[in-house]
C-alpha cells in the first residue's frame, strides 16, 4: 500500500523548524485544533484527534481508489472473460456452419447427380423409342417406296410394250 500522505501533503517533508517526528507525535498547529492558541492539552488532543481523523480519512480514499482500481481490474477481466467466451462461441458456430454448409453441396451435388442421371436416362429412353419408331417407319417407307417402283417398273414396261405394239 502506498504511503499516507495527510491531507495538506505534508508527509515525508521534514518541518521547517527540523522536527522530524511522525505526523501523530509532532505538536499540532493552530489550524488543526480548532483552538484559539491558548495551548492547553484538551484542544492539542482535539487538534490531534482531527488530525488523525483526517489521516484516516485520506487513507480510506486511498483505500476506496485502490479497491475501485481492483473492482476496475476484475470488470476488464470478466469483460475479456465473456468476449473470449463469446468469440469461441462464434468460432464453433462459424465451423458448424461450414460443415453444414459443405454436408448440404454433397447432398445437393448427389442429388443433382442421380437426378441428372435420372433425366439422361429417361431422355435416352424417349430418344430410343423415338430411334426404334423411326426404324420401323423407315422399313415400312422403304417397302412402300420398293412396292411403288416396282409398281412403276411394271407400268413402264406395259407402256413400252403398248408403244412398241402401236409403232409397229
């Protein structure tokens, strides 16, 4: 703790007359006691007592600011405590977060790929139904057209043979 000092500042300084007792055992001024200087013991005693009162006062202050200084201290401790407890806080919600946020692009990415797959395949089976219907009305178009030329080779024949028959 550090050093009283009395309320006018006095301690540690030697008294000009070169006293250098302790503020309670050194003879008190005028001042101090109240007294209009008639130097009896009862108004030194007085004097002596205020002074005392007033030391022990500066030392209650003195107490006060060091217990506000420590009450001071602990707050900025509980402060610092609950600002780490509150960044851990947000440090393990932040990690959640990208975890949970890397679970839900896998599902989505599985999901986007089996129904991507799922839409590949049932576009590859339209286009097969389509590819086989093509074939078989390919096949039935080729025998139509076969069935016609052979059709026409026939006519083409009979009009030569007519033609010939009438040039002749």
């Amino acid at each position: 703790m550090p050093p009283a000092t009395t309320p006018r500042g006095g301690a540690g300084r030697v008294p000009p007359s070169g006293d250098a007792r302790s503020p309670a055992k050194r003879p008190r001024d005028s001042d101090d006691s109240g007294s209009d200087g008639d130097g009896d013991s009862d108004s030194d005693s007085d004097g002596g007592l205020v002074s005392d009162l007033k030391e022990i006062v500066c030392l209650l202050r003195l107490i006060k600011g060091g217990a506000n200084r420590d009450g001071q201290r602990m707050c900025e401790q509980i402060i610092a405590s609950v600002a780490a407890e509150i960044q851990t806080m947000l440090e393990e919600t932040q990690l959640k977060f990208e975890m949970e946020r890397q679970n839900l692009l896998k599902v989505l990415s599985n999901t986007s790929k089996e129904q991507c797959e799922n839409s590949l395949n049932e576009e590859y089976s339209k286009l097969q139904e389509t590819y086989d219907m093509f074939c078989r009305e390919k096949d039935a178009h080729m025998q139509t057209f076969r069935d016609l030329f052979s059709e026409v080779e026939v006519e083409k024949k009979k009009l030569l043979e007519q033609y010939e028959h009438h040039s002749k």
